[in-house]
C-alpha cells in the first residue's frame, strides 16, 4: 500500500534513539581529537573513526528540516505555476519585500524554493473559483490535448483542481519522488481523505495560505456572554463540552426585532447565525463523513453515515432550531459584526473585519455533536488550494521535488506569517484566542463529497438543504438510498487519469 501511517518517521526516529540506549550494554566511550574509543563490558577495546555529532532535524527556529537531498539542483530550469488569478486571499507572486507580513513571507517562500532546488518558478495564471470551474479545466484540458508540456504545477480551487484530476489531467502523486507525505507540512487528514484507491491526485496544507483563512470555526461576542451571563464557552470548550446543544442554550430566547419589521432580518438581534451552506460545518464536526473509500473497482462510495440514525437526529434537530427566532439563516456577517449576535459559525476568515469594532470578540471551534465526541472537528471551507502536477509536466520527479520544497518553505515562512503574526496576533485579543485558534488548525478535517460534489450528484448540497427546509431526514435520505449510490457508479464516465475508472 502506498498510503503509510503519517507518525512513522517520528516513530521510527524514537526507536532509534531508545534502541541506541537500551543496545549501549554497558559500553563506555572516550573521545579526544580524531579517534572514539569504545570499551565493551568484557574489556575488549575497539578503535573506530570518529562519529560525526548527530544533527538536529530542526532548524534554528524548531521547524522540521526539509528531507530533501542538499545537492539536488536542476540548473536553472523553469517550473510553471498554473494558478488561479481571482483566489481570495494572495497566494503565489510577490516581486519584492513591501512590508507586507504575508507578502513577503510569500517573497521568501518562493526564493528559498528557487535557491535551494536550482530553479525558476515562473507563473500563468487564469480565473479557477467556483464560478469558473469550467473554465479553467478547459483551459488545462485544451492544453492538455494539444500536448502542451508549458506547465508543471496546477494550483486552485479546491473543486477546481479536484475537475482537473478526475478529467485525468494530473499525476498520481504516490508514483513520485521528494514527496513525503509524513512531513509535518501535509495534514495527515488530507492525505487519509484524499487517497482513492492505491492513489492521489492532490494536496494541500501549508502549501496554501488559505487554508488558514478557511478553516470553519464559532465566533463570538464577549461583551454579550458578560452582559447575559451566559457560561463561558471557552470553558466549555477546554472540558470537552462545547456542543451543538451547549451553543443551543446559549442561545436561547435572545432574539429582538431591532428593525420593528416582524420578521426576522439582518437588522435584528439573534442568538447565532450560521449560513445554510455552513451546515456543512455541522455535519462533519459531528464526525459524519460523506464518502468514503470504496473496494475493488468501486473507488469511492456513499458512507454510511449518510443514511445513519445520528444524521437523521442532527438533521432534525437543526431543522427545528433553523425554524425558531434564536438563530438567523445568513451567510452576511452582518448581525455579528454589529454586534447584534452572540454566536457566528462561519469560516476564520471574518474575523479579519473584527479589527475597528468597539466590542470584544473571541474564537471556538466549530461545537461537537455530543459530549461523548472525542474531538472538535474544523471542516475546510472550499476556497482554498488544492496543489497537483500536470500530467503533461516536462519532469514529473523536478516537479514533486518543487512541490515538496514549496510546502516546506510555507511551513517556515507563509504559515507562521499568516497564522502566528496575523490570525492568532492581529486577529486575537488575547492567548485565549490564540489557544483556540491551535485547537481548530489541528482538528481540520477534509471530505472527498465536499471536493467532488459536482461530480458525485452534489451530495454536499443535499443535508444543508433538508435541514434548512426543516425536512425529515429519514424521508430524505431514504430516497436517496438506491439513487445516490447509483449515480456514483454512473456519473462519473472519465477515470482520474485514464487508469481509475469510473468512481
């Protein structure tokens, strides 16, 4: 199997050390200038030459060296960046130290790649979000067809990229050398999810500094737990008790119609808003799971927890919260950011609007389904970048080697720029934010329905909707019982390059 344990390098390097010390014996050493003489137990005396001392795999700063070879270096040769031009938030270019935390830490990002593997790194880029899935995957597929080797990394829109792979544009990463996928710089949950079949088209993490902004989590107002009296939900949070209920109650019966217009609007006071597709959130922070890995020809297939007793509880119960006056169904920030709300499940990225407000604001994790749920889960909003490698690359290994380096780089420069200095410093009031802006990044989490949706019958788009509409979810989910899985088998015609089949 392709697909290892992600903690294998760091077990394998503790074995070594606690087998190096339960293996000593009783031996004792002795060094001065070149010779290291070792006397074993029985008086015998050996004579070696000396034993370099053992470099330290972190760096100065404590990041996780990069393992890839020193001496690798490919003379100057370019390697292209395709990359989507209208992405959120800046990612790729950056021609020169402005100030800028994050634009120059993505300067350095790219320097260092270039100094460190021998190479340029040119970019072309064109529109990829959700809007123009199509477009760009034209515009690689026509590439593609005509044999055109011009680029070498695809970079964009989750989904985007997603297109490319099953329309069989990019490699299988898993066939390439450089990249380690147990680096700390790859999210083990990514690489878990991703995986189809012995494969995997694409990856994310630290390579993208969105990623960061996209990460679902809970904002809330400080002022009002205080003015309410209301329990602390960062200590609700830190004894494992910060639930869809907990948040529930918090929330409950707060709600005033600021606007005298009898209706609930953004003009008014709630207890929580959350957007109907930000239920996605909910879902999977309940621990439920889309799809899943299939066997044999069937690469992926609808999981059970679609059909499941505990979907059909949180789609009801969300159902009938969504029908109260307690919460506003609004992707708008706008309630919250007027401080006419208490609670706002969104992704991290709002709280980049919270810096001129006259209130104090906080950060939690996305509420867990219940208190016997291990662990908050912080499901990826879709616009950040999944990296891939055009199938028509000049040298696939040259290109696994830049993508391995890019996202090494990105763990020393863009992530501590954009996370350290401006999500859990310019974005936190206080070490409590910062606190829970570790929890959330640690328990992100990624599902293929989410990547795939518009080719897998937009399973993604099924659950939000019943639960907005207030539907059963026996009733919905049991007529989807033979179709969805059906669709999968069919829907999808062309196999992720030429060779998976159909999903």
């Amino acid at each position: 199997m392709k697909h290892t344990a992600r903690l294998i390098a760091l077990l394998l390097v503790l074995c070594f050390t606690l087998t190096a010390i339960a293996c000593g014996g009783g031996k004792t050493e002795t060094t001065g200038g070149d010779v290291t003489t070792t006397t074993a137990p029985a008086g015998e005396v050996t004579t070696t030459a000396s034993v370099a001392e053992t470099e330290s795999p972190y760096d100065e700063n404590g990041y996780l060296k990069s393992d890839l070879p020193e001496d690798l270096n490919f003379n100057g040769e370019t390697v292209t960046v395709l990359y989507w031009d209208d992405v959120e938030h800046i990612e790729f270019e950056a021609e020169e130290i402005t100030g800028d935390i994050v634009k120059d830490a993505i300067y350095t990002r790219n320097t260092n790649v270039e100094e460190k593997l021998g190479v340029n790194l040119g970019f072309v880029h064109t529109k990829g979000n959700g809007s123009n899935i199509a477009a760009f995957k034209n515009f690689v597929g026509n590439a593609y067809a005509a044999g055109e080797s011009e680029y070498d990394l695809i970079a964009s829109y989750s989904r985007t990229t997603a297109a490319c792979a099953q329309a069989g544009y990019c490699l299988d990463l898993l066939d390439l050398d450089y990249l380690n996928f147990e680096n700390p710089w790859w999210p083990s949950s990514l690489i878990d999810i991703v995986g189809i079949g012995d494969s995997m088209y694409f990856a994310s993490g630290d390579a993208s500094v969105n990623v960061l902004h996209m990460m679902y989590c809970t904002l809330y107002n400080k002022d009002l737990i205080t003015e309410f009296n209301l329990q602390d939900p960062v200590e609700l949070v830190r004894s494992g008790k910060w639930t869809i209920e907990a948040m529930k109650t918090l929330s409950k019966d707060l709600y005033q119609d600021l606007d005298n217009d009898n209706k609930k609007s953004a003009g008014d006071f709630f207890g929580t808003t959350v957007g109907s597709y930000h239920i996605d959130a909910l879902y999977t922070g309940s621990g439920l799971r889309l799809v899943e890995q299939g066997e044999g020809d069937t690469l992926l297939v609808v999981s059970q927890d679609f059909f499941s007793e505990k979907a059909i509880a949180l789609c009801d119960n969300l159902g009938e919260w969504l029908a109260t006056n307690d919460v506003y169904d609004s992707t708008s920030t706008t309630p919250f950011v007027a401080g006419n709300c208490i609670f706002d499940i969104t992704r991290c990225r709002p709280a980049g609007s919270l810096q001129d407000v006259d209130w104090s604001y906080g950060v939690l994790p996305v509420p867990k389904y219940d208190e016997e749920q291990e662990n908050y889960i912080s499901v990826m909003g879709n616009p950040f970048t999944l990296y891939a490698i055009y199938a028509n690359t000049k040298d696939a290994n040259r290109s696994a080697a830049v993508l391995e380096c890019w996202a090494a780089e990105a763990y020393r420069t863009t992530t501590p720029a954009q996370f350290e200095t401006t999500m859990k410093l310019k974005y936190s009031e206080s070490d409590v934010e910062a606190e829970m802006f570790d929890i959330i990044r640690s328990t992100v989490c990624f599902d293929m329905g989410r990547l795939f949706n518009p080719d897998l019958a937009n399973i993604t788009d099924i659950f939000f909707a019943a639960a907005d509409n207030g539907n059963s979810w026996a009733s919905v989910s049991k007529g989807y019982s033979k179709s969805l899985p059906k669709e999968f088998r069919t829907r999808v015609k062309v196999g992720l390059n030429a060779a998976i089949g159909c999903f």
